[in-house]
C-alpha cells in the first residue's frame, strides 16, 4: 500500500494554465507585454542613465527592466 499522495492542485496545473495565469495577472495590474526593437546605442544610454549593469546588456529580462524604469522615470512614476 502506497502512502504517496496526489499531486496538488498547483503541481497538476499546465505550463499553458501557468502562463495564462501571469498573463492575467499582469492585465489586472495594469500592464500589457509589448515586444520593443532597441539599439545597441540605446542600450549604452541605458547604461550611461545607470538603469542597466554593463555586465547585463545582453540580457534581454535586465534590458526590459531598464526600459521600464526609464519609462517610469519619463512618465513620472514610480514601480511598486
């Protein structure tokens, strides 16, 4: 006999249902996920602002941080 439970819930859940979750998630805080062409210059002034490490300018998760912090600073606002 087998002492060994069922998965839970969240262990069973789909990498799909995963995504789908985040992506929920984003639209009820507001944000929407865009796809941005930059420039390798425009990545320097990322770096030169200091929003980006240079040792992360080909990192596309840290160059998006930086975009968002930028637009941030532009616009005004401040990330939560």
């Amino acid at each position: 006999m087998s002492d060994a439970q069922p998965p839970s819930r969240d262990a069973q859940r789909s990498d799909g249902a995963e995504r789908m979750a985040r992506h929920r998630k984003r639209r009820r805080q507001g944000l929407r996920s865009v796809l941005v062409l930059i420039r390798d210059s425009e990545i320097d002034v990322l770096v030169a602002r200091n929003l980006l490490d240079p040792e992360c300018r080909t990192d596309p998760r840290k160059i998006a941080r930086a975009v968002g912090l930028l637009l941030d600073d532009v616009l005004g606002r401040k990330r939560s």
